[in-house]
C-alpha cells in the first residue's frame, strides 16, 4: 500500500491527465461540447508531464491543443457555414482536402523532427515528431467534426503507446490503449450517425 501512495504522490499530475483524457474522449464520441473544457483542462496537465518527460514536440502539442479546444468550443457551437445558430454536423473529408491534409501533416513532421534533432536533447525526434504531427491534424479534423479524424487517432494512438511505453509513462499507456479503442467507437458511431442524416 506504501508503495501504491508513494506512486500515486509522484504521478498524480499525470493519472488526472489520464483520468480527464479518457472523459474527453467520451464527450467527443457523443459529440458534447464538453469536450473541449475538459480537453482544455486534459492539455494543460500534460503540458507538464511531456515537459518532465522531455517529450517537447508532445508538450508543444498540448500547447496547440489549449489554443484548438477554444477554436474547437467555438466551431462546434457556431460554425455551421449555412446557419451559425446551429450547431457544426459531421462531414466526410473530400479528396482535395485530404490530399491537402496530407501535404501540411508531412511539412510538419519534417519541421518538429528536425527542430527536435537540432534543438533538444528528445532522445525520440522522429517518433515523436511523427505523433505530433499526425496530432496536429486530427484535432483541427475533430474541430471541424470530420469523420475520417478517427481513422488518423486509431493509428496515432496505437502508435503513441509503443513510445509512451519506452518512456516509462505508463498511466498514459494505459491512456492510449483506451484512445485506441475509443477511437474506433467513436469512428463507428460517427459513421452510423452520418448514414442516418444522408
């Protein structure tokens, strides 16, 4: 038990984290505006625990993830293009889009990778690089309530555990095996959802 505490007081930032994560998720499965405030809160924490653990690009992430829950919060309630008092609806990505998407997400993977190579002691630029990136991506998609955006979590998350579990993280491991599987729930959901609109 002594050693359950001891844990618990050296991680605590990092299991709220988790635990807050995990609430963000499910809000946005269910397409809650809850999402964001919790997601805000979820980043704010682990701006922290990136930042102990030396995974920069990741702590940048949460930084970007702060500035999109605000973004995300005001799309989700006003950007409906045809009507602003309406909410946003789910919407497919068009290939113009996508190829558009892809583009930005390798720009960015080249430019975290080489700033984290050159510029810090990250002992994983490219995976870590390659994360964030993809991240980066996903959140704007979840902000515009894209469908495909878990299709790029489902990967990113499964991805994510392999380098969470090199750094020892293993409340977030834990994190993201759920992401994963959430995020093929959310995928699932999101898609019948949309079937019954067309």
């Amino acid at each position: 038990m002594e050693l359950i505490i001891k844990w618990l007081s050296g991680n605590y930032i990092e299991l709220l984290g988790a635990i807050l994560g995990i609430a963000y998720i499910f809000f946005s499965i269910r397409q809650s505006i809850l999402t964001w405030p919790v997601g805000l809160l979820t980043s704010i924490l682990y701006v922290w625990v990136f930042f102990v653990s030396k995974l920069y690009a990741d702590m940048g992430l949460q930084m970007y993830y702060v500035v999109v829950s605000i973004y995300g919060w005001y799309e989700w309630l006003r950007g409906n293009k045809s009507n602003h008092s309406e909410p946003l609806k789910v919407s497919r990505l068009s290939v113009k889009l996508g190829v558009a998407l892809s583009i930005v997400s390798l720009f960015l993977f080249v430019l975290i990778w080489y700033i984290l190579k050159n510029y810090t002691d990250s002992p994983v630029p490219m995976a870590d690089g390659f994360a964030t990136a993809l991240s980066i991506v996903a959140t704007w998609m979840l902000a515009r309530k894209i469908l495909e955006h878990w299709l790029v979590w489902i990967f990113v998350d499964a991805f994510s555990v392999g380098l969470f579990w090199y750094k020892d993280l293993l409340p977030t491991v834990i994190l993201f095996v759920v992401y994963t599987v959430m995020a093929y729930i959310g995928y699932r959901e999101w898609k019948q959802e949309l079937n019954v609109e067309q």
